[in-house]
C-alpha cells in the first residue's frame, strides 16, 4: 500500500482513465486542480475531502463528482480502498457542473470492478471503449445532492458534529449535547437546520449510515454493527439501514 497518492503527470488517457489503489490510514493528498473531470468512489473506507473550502464525506456507495479545474485536497483517517475514474473535458459537457455527491448505480460499480478485475487503466478495444461510454452515461444520470454529511464551522455545532463523528454511537440527546456546549436545545437545533438544512436526528443518522458503510465493506457482522453505533439490537439498526437505503445491510454486504 502506497504512503502518499502517485502523481497524475500530463494530460490523462483519452477519453477516460481508472486507478484502483490502496492507502495506508493518515494519507494526504495535497490540494490541486486538473483540467479534466474526476469520480471519486470508496470501496472500503471513507475519505474526507476539502472541496473549495467545503468539507465532503466520501463513503462506500456514494461517489464524489469533480468538474474540470476543481481545487481539492483529501486525506483518509483510516485504511482505504479507493477507485478514481479521470473524464475528458471534451467528455464533461453534460456532466454535473459543481462537486456533487452521486448516488451510483450497480451498473456503474460492476463496470468498475471488471475494469479493476482485468487491470485496465485505460479502455482500448472497441468493447472497453463502450463500457467506458456507459460509466460516463451513469455518472450523468446518477442522483446527486450538494453534500451528503454536511458540517459547519459554527462554534456550537461544529464541535458537536466532529464529536459525533468520531464516535458515532454516541446516545446524547440534543438537550444533553446543548447543555455541554453551554447553550439550549432550541438554539442547537436551529443551527442545524440553518447550517445544515437537516435536523440534529437526521444529520445522525446519516452519520451512523457512513460509519455502516464502511463497517459492512469491512466484513463486520451486522450486530456487532449495531451495537457499535449505539443500537440496543440489530433490528433497530437494520430498519435505520433501511429507512436510508432502501435495503438491507446483508443485501448490500
């Protein structure tokens, strides 16, 4: 597993390019730009990113899109599987034109994992050539929403939501983490839905969902899942899963 991120040096394949690498917890991937579209998608792991000076999440199941010329740096707290498709400009026209978190399809994902399988860097027969026409095709039809774990940087908040992080079973209410911070559940959960534009229990959940992401790619059994992230059973935590995702933790393991 490599320390630090190899460098893209020049102008990447045409149309379109792939990296499947693992690295070690503690990774940084210093901030640049590149004049070409990048899919950024975890296999394992969950890799944060600063966006233009905005903080993104990028777990298991959910890819981050970058336009061409997009200013980003990323690190990962822990070990990490990641994959990199690098588009064209030329190819990028009518694909989304801000970073986007992209909910990414199974088509898409098994494309990249055959790639993965055969080792192709960059599709050469006429059949990769199509293969690779369709992963562009997904990640333009792929939904997408600003960011899926938002932050702030809100003196209140801020410290509630890093704290929430790192230990996602946390079982502090609202009014609980309000007292800690010196202020009242009101105010609280008025900045979240400000800040955020989610409220506290939502905000959450989401991030019980990220840390099950990566839980579940891990190979963790699903109650030992559950009770990690705070549940006091594994049905409480599979209908969470399920609420979010629309399956269950064994269909997506």
């Amino acid at each position: 597993m490599p320390d630090r991120p190899p460098r893209i040096q020049g102008d990447p394949p045409n149309p379109v390019s792939f990296r499947t690498e693992n690295y070690r917890a503690g990774t940084v991937f210093p901030k640049k730009s590149q004049p070409w579209g990048e899919l950024n998608y975890a296999l394992i792991g969950v890799c944060e990113f600063d966006i233009q000076g905005v903080r993104y999440l990028s777990p298991p199941h959910y890819a981050i899109w970058l336009p061409p010329d997009t200013m980003h740096g990323a690190h990962n707290q822990h070990d990490l599987r990641y994959v990199t498709v690098y588009v064209e400009r030329g190819l990028c026209a009518d694909l989304p034109d801000k970073p986007s978190m992209l909910s990414i399809s199974p088509l898409l994902k098994a494309i990249l994992a055959d790639f993965a399988a055969r080792d192709i860097t960059m599709p050469e027969t006429a059949e990769d050539l199509r293969l690779a026409q369709v992963l562009v095709d997904q990640i333009r039809l792929a939904p997408g929403c600003d960011n899926y774990l938002p932050f702030s940087d809100d003196p209140l908040l801020g410290p509630v939501l890093s704290a929430l992080q790192a230990d996602p079973g946390d079982r502090h209410s609202l009014s609980e983490w309000a007292r800690r911070m010196g202020t009242t559940e009101r105010t609280l959960s008025r900045r979240c839905q400000d800040d955020l534009g989610l409220s506290f229990n939502e905000w959450r959940q989401r991030s019980k969902l990220v840390a099950a992401l990566s839980l579940i790619e891990a190979g963790e059994p699903v109650q030992r899942i559950a009770s990690r992230l705070g549940y006091s059973n594994a049905s409480a935590f599979i209908a969470m899963f399920r609420r979010l995702t629309g399956t269950s933790p064994t269909q997506i393991r």
